[in-house]
C-alpha cells in the first residue's frame, strides 16, 4: 500500500510512540492504550519533522526540521 503522507521520523518513550509525516503533521500515540492521543500541524508554516527527540520522562519533545525557509 502505498501513501502520499510519508512517514519521515519515528521518535519513542516508554508511554508515547511519536510519528512525523512528510505533510508536517506529528502524530502523538499513547503505547498504554495504542490509541492516538494527539496531533500537531506545521504544514502552514513549511516545517517538516526530520528527526524527533523525547526526553527520559516525555515531558519534552524537540522536533528538528531540515527545510529551510
């Protein structure tokens, strides 16, 4: 299957499973109960998730972008 949102990074923690997709939407899923939780949109402003760090106790998460603007 084959999709036009690709899947850019993957960030884990021990309760949440991050997804950056190449639309600049970041989707934030519990692993408690594998349901999505929440999901954040930069495609308005051109920031696309190139890499996703989550700190020991996931209560920061940093997202990097590579696209210049």
């Amino acid at each position: 299957m084959e999709t036009k949102n690709s899947i850019t990074c993957v960030s884990v923690s021990d309760k949440f499973l991050f997804i950056g997709r190449e639309s600049g939407i970041v989707q934030k899923f519990s692993l408690s109960t594998c349901s999505i939780i929440d999901v954040h949109m930069n495609e308005s402003n051109g920031i696309v998730a190139s890499k996703i760090s989550v700190n020991s106790n996931s209560t920061f998460v940093h997202i990097f972008s590579t696209h210049l603007f």
